[in-house]
C-alpha cells in the first residue's frame, strides 16, 4: 500500500465527495417524472465541459454563471420546459445539499488525525451552509475555493489554490476526491492522492492513477488508521 | 452582416464540419441495433471530455489514444461487449468517412474566391485519406494538424497552429466549423469565425459569438459570394 505516513492534511473536493448531488435527481423526479437521473446526469456532464472548456481557453466564469449556461443546455436537451422559479430552486439546492451517509462518522474519525480543509469551485458560503445543516462543519479547519485565483480544476493552479491555503508542504497533503477528473487533476499537480470511488464508477484512462481507492470515508478512515 | 471582406484564408475544422461522422452511427447499429445513435454521441462527448480534461492538465496525449480510451469507457456505460475487431473497424473508419452532401458543391464554389485549409486534431494522414474518398482533395492548399505541436483545441496554442501553417495576418483567416467549441475557441483566439449549426444544435453560452452561422457550406458559399 502506499505510504501515507507523511501527511497531515487532507484537502477535501465537496460536491461528489461529502455532498450528495445525486439527491438533485429526486427534486428533477417530483415535477418531471422518470427524468430526474437523466437531466441530472447531463446537467452536470455540461458543467464539467463548460469548465474545462472555459479554462483551456484561458477564461474564468463564476461557477453559478457556468452552472446556468448548462442547466439551460441540459433542458434543452431532454426537452424540457422548466419554469425559471423551479430552476432557480435547484441550484439554490445546493446550498442544503444534504452530505453521504458515510460522512459525518468519516470525517469525526479523520479529523482526529488530521486537520481537514474542502477544496472546491464552488463558492465558500455555500459549502458552509451545507457542512452546517449537516452538522459536519466542526470538523475542518478551513474552506478554500478556486474563486478568488479565478482558476478551475484540473488546471494546475486550482489546487495550487489549496497549497497556498493550507501552508504546509506538498507530500503532507493528501487530496480526497469522489470525481475522477479532480483525483488525475491533484495527481498530476503532485498530491498524494485518494479517490472516493462511490458508485464503482470506471477511472479515466488519461496515464495518471490515484495513490489509493475507498468506496467511501469510513473505509477511507479504517485504510488510514484513523 | 459582419464584413469579411479582409478575410483569404479559410481554415476548416474537419469532422463535424466536412466528414460526417454520424455515418459511424449506423456501423454500430448494425452490430447493436438501436445503440448507434446514443454510443456515438456518448464516445464523441468523452473524446472530447478527455481533450479538455488532458489540456487543462498541461498534458498531451496522441489523439488516437484518447479516442481509444474514450471507446472503451462509453462501451463501459452504455453496457456494450465490443470485440476488438470491431472496434478497430470503428476507429479506422475515420479514414474512410463520408462528407456531408453539400461539402463537394460548397467547398467548389468557395475555393474559386479563397486559399482553403484544414486545422484539425486528427491526423494529416486519416484526413488526406478521407478527402481523397470523397474527391475534395483538390480544393485544399494545405492540411494542418494540431499534433505535431501536441496541443489541443480550443486551447490559444492550437489556433496559433493555423496562424503560423497559414501565414497570413490574423484577420485574413476565417475559421470554420461545425462544433461549439471550436467556433468558440478560434473566436476567442481571434479569428473571424463562421459556425456551420448543422442540426439546429444551440450555442454554447460561454461569453463567445461566432461572426456568421450558417446551415451548411453551400449557404456559406452563398453568404460570403462565392
């Protein structure tokens, strides 16, 4: 197994990771029946590509703006006529997102061991309203988002972001992510490296790999003896 | 109407724009009928996912390994057992892909009034292969790929490709092309661009216009009085 006895810190991806997206599907169900995972799916397919798209051309749009644009195309898409007071609902949604299941007792465990911090594009004040309403925020030790540096993952400067923000050396951090992409992201920038992988999804075969596989942050604190 | 009156060059995007390649839809319908349509758009978009994902990573992969690995995680979704053989069959038909019916007829015209090139991802090779099948070889004074430099669109470095292959002042090159992004990209590089919406498909709503839209390259042979 790989050794992680060097670190201190994890640095946490939110949504897809702590934060239960999926949960979006079910208030998509309640007016448009059967859809739910199918718009949500593309919704966030589209806010994935916006993002990497925006940054590889050197551009920078709020999350929200970017989150928006791709509902819209999301909508168009599966053909379907939101009204804007139910689209603004959920992604107001967001904010009391509720967390995973396997969270709270998770992160308590890690948190004993080491200082914990979230690293996400989404915006700060919203990632604290969810971590509140779940009862999880005593936990971290700090929020850190890519908004201010005006950066997206997987570009290196996003978790540049959380180096900076955190201050301590690069193998003491260790980068936690559910998504794919932002685990190849921290690999690639040098962050011992763990994937949440929750739903036996497959790993992009872009010749990078993460230093270590859970299926969730209890098994994550039992692997790290915490 | 956007004047392009400056413009000598026209440097085309290739599949999407000029090779159909929706035709590889019904290669797979014939071995798993009804599948054609949804593993295609599934491939497409994760070939994409993928260029954007290794690009804001400042890493580069050859595009045939990333069309590889985007097959075998769409034929992973969408639940697919595809032979080997089979999917060689599909990647290599790239080379053999049909052009869209007005592509003959509409390059024609506009290469009586305009130097045409091609500024594509692909391979020179697969793309001189494809124009020769469909006879359209003639019309083009140059075919520049984005490999040798190892970037990728829509990132400023692969636009600078078609820049320095072209050498003519910016705005004397009109880029073209049937995908968002790429018409996104080569505007926000500087380009005048020209996006040929073949399916009515709606823009991405990244900050970006394109200078003209139009439905197919005999109605841009139309508009630009060729």
């Amino acid at each position: 197994m790989t050794d992680f006895s060097n670190v201190n810190a994890l640095a946490f991806d939110y949504f897809g990771t702590i934060g239960n997206k999926l949960a979006l599907a079910s208030m998509v169900d309640e007016h448009f029946p059967g859809k739910g995972n199918g718009f949500t799916k593309l919704w966030f397919a589209t806010i994935q590509r916006y993002c990497f798209q925006t940054g590889m051309m050197e551009r920078y749009m709020p999350w929200e703006d970017l989150t928006r644009a791709a509902f819209r195309l999301a909508a168009f898409e599966s053909e379907m006529d939101v009204p804007d007071e139910f689209r603004d609902e959920l992604i107001a949604a967001d904010e009391t997102l509720p967390v995973y299941g396997d969270a709270h007792r998770g992160l308590s465990r890690l948190a004993s061991k080491y200082q914990l911090y979230v690293l996400s594009m989404g915006s700060a004040s919203m990632i604290r309203k969810s971590q509140a309403n779940s009862a999880i925020d005593g936990f971290f030790a700090g929020i850190l988002t890519t908004q201010e540096a005006a950066v997206y993952k997987p570009g290196r400067r996003a978790y540049e972001v959380g180096l900076e923000g955190i201050g301590l050396p690069r193998e003491q951090i260790c980068f936690v992510s559910g998504n794919s992409f932002d685990v190849l992201g921290s690999k690639n920038f040098g962050f011992p490296t763990i994937w949440v992988r929750r739903y036996g999804q497959p790993l992009d075969e872009l010749g990078l790999k993460p230093d270590l596989i859970v299926g969730d942050l209890e098994e994550m604190a039992n692997v790290l003896g915490a």
